[in-house]
C-alpha cells in the first residue's frame, strides 16, 4: 500500500488525514487538540478576516455572498447587544449628556458669518449643493483676514472644455486674476523665468547713447492709474458688445500666451454661467475683463461658487451651443405669454363663465321654451278632436 505523502496529512501532527480547515489562515488540521495546538503554535483565533483579499470571480458566487451576508449580520448583532446593555446597565454615554458629540459643531465655523455679511452686501444667491457632492467638496470659499475681503473659488473653463479650479480676491479684476491663475498652474522654474523676463534690467551694449535724465511724461502715469479702476457694471443689464470688444485683457507680468490656453491671448472675453437654466444651451453673462469679481457677482445667483467661460468669441459670435442671458430671458417671457394664452382658453371646474358660454347657454334655453310649446300645441289639438268625437 503506497503511503500518503506528507502535504496530505494533518499540519500538526503529521499522522492523520485532515478532516477540519481553519477559517483563518486555511491550516488543516485532523482533531480538536490538534486543532488548539495549532492556535497556540500560531497565534491564530480562528475567525474568518472579513477584510480578506478575494478576487472578483469569487464574488459572485453564493458562497461570497453568504460572506458578506454573514459579516453585516453579524456587526448589527453587535450593535444591537452593545444597545441593550447600555440600557439594562443604565449606561449613559458621555456625548450624549454633554447634548452632543466632541467634534461636533453647533454653531457657525470661522470666517463664515463675514463670508455672510460679504454675500448679503454684494447681493450674492448661493446656492449649496448637497454634502459630500463634489461640488461641495471644492468650495474653499473663505475670509481673508489680511485684506479682509471674501476669497472665491473659481472655476475657470476654456475653450477647449478643460477645467480649473483656483481662488481669487473679490477686489481684483478678472484679467489679473486669470493671469495669476495661469501663474500659479506654471512650473517653480517657468515661474521664475516668467518672473524675471518683464522686469529684467536693460544691459549695457542696449542703453541709449545719451546718458542724460530721461523722465516719463507724466501723462502716461495719469493714463496707468486710471485705467486700472474698474467700470460700474449694473447686475439687471450686461455690458455691451462694443464694451466688450474694446476691453481686452491689459498687459500683465505674466504673458498670458505662454500658458498653452488658446483663450488665454489678448483677445479673451469672459462669461458668467448662470445655474439652473432649462435650455439645453449654456446661458452666459458677459463681463468685463476689469470688472472686480464683486461687481461681476453682484445680484447673481450662483452654484456653491463661480463658474467663469474664457472664450474667443464676441458676446454676437457665440457658437452653438452657447446662449446670452438676455437671449434666454427673452425666449422665457415669450413661453410664459404663450402658456398664459394657452391657461385663459381652457376653463376649470368651479371657474366663472365666459360670455360666449353665457350666450349658449340662452340659446339653449329659448330652444328648450320652443320645444315646450309645441308640446302643448300638439296636446291641445290631441283634446279637441276627442271632444269632438264625444
């Protein structure tokens, strides 16, 4: 008789076939003492790790689903014993009698209640997506103590469909605050490079000739601190397109044609996407390059934070796909006209009746007198010629 070999039989003691398997670590074993000694040997408790690695086709099998049914039945067990005997040993949890939890917050967090007061006096709608949403996570709009001013985040959408997200001061111009965007986005070396190359001194071979003084006119400085203030705009109305067309964005440190973006060049214009819109078309709101972001935001209602389109095109060039504002509003109040015509043709129960339904109404009535008398007409005749046969 040919001998078993050795990996056949027991792990512990080498002379019987297995007959058990732990649920751990899988080790064979023939009879419960030498199913201990193994426990003891290896340290090993004996229970199933639920958090075991399983490959996918050994999911969805009944026996990976019995695993898993198993595992949640077993921790709402647990829980519910830990219930009960809190409340048979009259347990009272140390967060519940302090009225809440350690981490938990009550009140408003730092810094929101002036991003409120900020809001409310630039007339801002947030509107805040459910937590945990994505576009909750993002929102890292908060209160800067330094300039003491709101510090958005932004989400910056080019042309060609990419998407950034960065943040931006409420005071500064939308063009500055794009090109420090595209700054931030460049590389520690392209940054100094970047840096250094518009500020760069002029080198000796290029000087002038004359060394005497050279002063600036000052002309030039009144034209430089008065184009940096930034233009009124009214939130019912947005600028026109030849506004639009004139403003492009000024020269900044950074040159923005560097950064890869086709919309980034001199000749970008900037809309607003407004939020919860029926179309199936984006409806924009243009803005001015050196409007500030308040003024952009002011009377607008916007989802958790902005969402700002850099886009080549004129506000009367916008490609499918795209609609103004005062195009949207426009088709809006057309359907409204058309569905109130719609809602005064037909009449609900319990409403007041018409004229014309007024006059039908007559016409059947003197109909229903007619019919009445000839009725009569006709019994009349009826017992006169029965008196006449009597």
């Amino acid at each position: 008789m040919q001998e078993p070999l050795l990996s056949e039989l027991c792990k512990i003691c080498h002379i019987n076939p297995p007959k058990y398997r732990c649920p751990r670590c899988s080790t064979q074993t023939c009879s419960l003492p030498c199913t201990k000694r193994h426990k003891l040997w290896a340290q090993c408790n004996g229970v199933r790790d639920p958090a075991l690695y399983k490959k996918k086709a050994d999911l969805a099998t009944p026996g990976g689903i019995d695993h898993d049914y198993n595992f949640l039945t077993s921790l709402e067990r647990k829980l519910g014993k830990a219930d009960r005997e809190t409340e048979e040993r009259g347990i009272v949890l140390q967060a519940e009698a302090n009225g809440g939890y350690k981490n938990q917050r009550n009140g408003p967090m730092k810094g929101e209640v002036n991003v409120q007061k900020a809001l409310e006096r630039m007339g801002v709608v947030v509107d805040r997506a459910p937590k945990g949403m994505t576009r909750s996570k993002e929102n890292l709009t908060h209160w800067h103590k330094k300039h003491r001013c709101v510090v958005w985040s932004v989400e910056w959408i080019h042309d060609d469909g990419s998407k950034e997200l960065g943040t931006c001061l409420e005071t500064l111009p939308l063009s500055e605050a794009y090109a420090r965007h595209l700054q931030e986005k460049q590389p520690a070396s392209k940054k100094r490079k970047l840096a250094s190359g518009p500020y760069s001194e002029p080198k000796p071979n290029a000087a002038p000739a004359n060394t005497g003084d050279v002063q600036s006119p000052p002309e030039a400085s009144k034209e430089h601190v008065t184009s940096s203030d930034p233009p009124r705009i009214t939130p019912q109305s947005s600028p026109p397109a030849e506004d639009l067309a004139q403003a492009a964005v000024p020269p900044s440190p950074v040159p923005l044609a560097s950064t890869g973006h086709a919309a980034s060049s001199t000749t970008s214009h900037f809309y607003l996407l407004r939020p919860h819109t029926p179309s199936a078309s984006r409806v924009l709101i243009p803005l001015l390059p050196t409007s500030t972001l308040s003024t952009s935001l002011n009377h607008r209602v916007i989802l958790e934070f902005p969402t700002i389109y850099i886009l080549p095109y004129l506000p009367d060039a916008l490609p499918e796909g795209f609609m103004l504002e005062e195009q949207f509003l426009g088709y809006s109040e057309k359907e409204n006209r058309e569905l109130e015509a719609l809602l005064k043709e037909v009449v609900m129960p319990g409403d007041s009746p018409r004229e014309d339904d007024s006059m039908r109404d007559q016409a059947v009535r003197g109909e229903e007198k007619l019919n009445d008398r000839k009725i009569l007409d006709v019994l009349r005749q009826d017992l006169d010629g029965l008196q006449e046969q009597s």
